[in-house]
C-alpha cells in the first residue's frame, strides 16, 4: 500500500492517496460507488465531516501497474490536540473483494 502516516500543518490542504495494487489482483478494478474513506480523531471519534473533502474521493491509476487500483482523496484542517488522526480507506472490487488501509495523520500545530 502507500505510506501510512505524515505530519502536517493546520492550514495545509492536500490529496493523499491510498494504493491497493499489492492486494487486488491483477484482472481486477476498485468501484468507486463502492469505495468510503472516514477519518477518526484520537479519541476514536469520527470527524470525517471537518478533515476530509468526500466529494474529491476518486479511484485512479496505482503509479505501481498503471491499473484503477488506488483511491484518493482531499485532506484539510485538523487540530494538534486531537491528533494524530486515522483515515481509513474502504475499497472494494468488481470481484467483490474488501481491502482496508489506515494511514495516520499528525497535525504539527493548529492554526487560528
């Protein structure tokens, strides 16, 4: 999969990615209708609403086999003391496979 964890700063918004191409096999595609992402504060509390931008959730190409193997999404906001956070990615296949990935998400500082 992809790296499972950075630092970043409150004001910062960007895409990260979350690449399944070691796990979904070869003849086999993400669906995105089928695909979630949900981010989880410290305190395991779901705050997916406030960190995470759904309607930029997209399956694109694994930079691995060139295949529509990886999910990504934009990130925004988050605050120090509730950190780190875990964003979650739910994929699932045409095949009907599920595969899971966690990556954790630590906010440096927390802005105004």
């Amino acid at each position: 999969m992809s790296k499972n964890y950075f630092t970043k700063q409150f004001y910062e918004e960007f895409t990260i990615t979350s690449d399944f191409v070691k796990v979904v096999a070869s003849n086999d595609e993400l669906v995105l209708a089928s695909c979630t992402v949900k981010a989880y504060d410290v305190e395991s509390e779901e705050v997916s609403s406030s960190i995470l931008y759904p309607s930029t959730l997209s399956v694109i190409d694994s930079k691995i086999s060139g295949t529509k193997n990886a999910l990504e999404i934009k990130i925004r906001g988050g605050a120090a003391e509730k950190s780190p956070y875990f964003i979650t990615f739910y994929a699932a296949t045409q095949n009907g496979e599920k595969w899971e990935n966690d990556i954790k998400m630590t906010i440096a500082e927390t802005g105004p």
